[in-house]
C-alpha cells in the first residue's frame, strides 16, 4: 500500500464513521422526540382530563351552594313553625266566647316567648337600649326629649329594640335621646 492511499483510505474510514455516527445521532434525536411527543400527549391528556375534572368540581359546588342557600334556613323554619301554629290556636281561644282577656294575654306572652326563643337559638338577640349613652352606631335618635334627670345624650325612651346576629347589628334601636333642659332666662 503506498503513503498516498493510506489517507484516502482514512478519509473513507472517517466519512463512513462520521456517517454512522450522524446516523445514530438522528436516530437517537428521532427516538428522543418519539419519547417527547408521547410525554407530550400524556400530559396533554392529563391536562385535560384535570381541566374537565376541576370544571366538574365547580359545577358541583356551585350546585352544593344553591342548595346550601336554597335550605340554609330549614331548620329556623322548622323550628318557627310550631310558633305559628301557637299564634293559630291563640287566634281560635281569643275568639271563642267563654275566653278571658287574662288567658288571651298569657297565650300570647307565652308564644312571644316562644318567639324570641327561636331567634335566640338562631343567634338573634334584642338589646334593649334605655339608660345607656347615645351610640349612633346602635341607635336611631327620632326625637329628643329635654329632661335634667339624666345626663344629656342617655336614651330614655325606646320604640323599637336593637337587634343582632351575633356581634353585627341587624336593626339599629329607635330612640327617644335626653337633651338638657333649656333656661330661659326672665329680664
């Protein structure tokens, strides 16, 4: 073999090794993105299937929370129900003949009772306001009263009651607001 073709003979070596390597080169990088693009779809269908559950999820709670609002209050009318049928046989006492106004006033004491028992339990509590400062927050002055038996700004009348569910007002209270007495004074 002579020095000249030894060269060509390695060219061709090298072309035919650097062939074979490109050629497993691209046959791993097809490999590689066969694997890509089936990791792809996976999670492509993960994804999806995870959208289409957390829509499903939504759609239910959102169907729970119709239904929680629409019977929220079921067990307040349960228990309000027998304090209408009270108010339904005091009705029926209170017209027949024989009944006294003492035993009409007692049946409707007591289904008041009964009443705010109701509310109680519901967390509703009246607070009646007489004696305390004037709260502009807890009440509703309608009118003033001029007085020097209390302290100006004291409630001393009330229409109506607060009212609360818990700690926030429902119904601020009506209130007739002590005012100091004015002087006239004589020239």
């Amino acid at each position: 073999m002579s020095e000249e073709s030894m060269p060509v003979n390695e060219e061709a070596n090298f072309e035919s090794e650097k062939s074979d390597i490109q050629e497993d080169y691209v046959l791993t990088l097809q490999a590689q993105l066969k694997k890509t693009q089936e990791d792809y779809a996976q999670t492509k269908d993960l994804l999806l299937r995870q959208a289409a559950d957390f829509e499903n999820y939504k759609k239910r709670q959102q169907r729970e929370l119709e239904d929680f609002r629409k019977y929220a209050i079921e067990k307040t009318i349960k228990e309000l129900i027998p304090v209408i049928d009270n108010f339904d046989r005091a009705l029926v006492a209170a017209a027949a003949p024989d009944t006294s106004l003492k035993t009409i006033l007692d049946g409707v004491k007591m289904v008041a009772d009964q009443f705010r028992l109701v509310l109680e339990n519901q967390g509703i509590k009246g607070v009646s306001s007489l004696g305390q400062l004037f709260d502009p927050a807890k009440h509703e002055a309608i009118s003033e009263r001029e007085t020097d038996e209390v302290k100006p700004g004291t409630v001393v009348e009330e229409y109506q009651k607060a009212y609360f569910l818990q700690d926030r007002l429902v119904r601020p209270a009506m209130v007739v607001v002590a005012k100091a007495k004015t002087v006239i004074s004589g020239s």
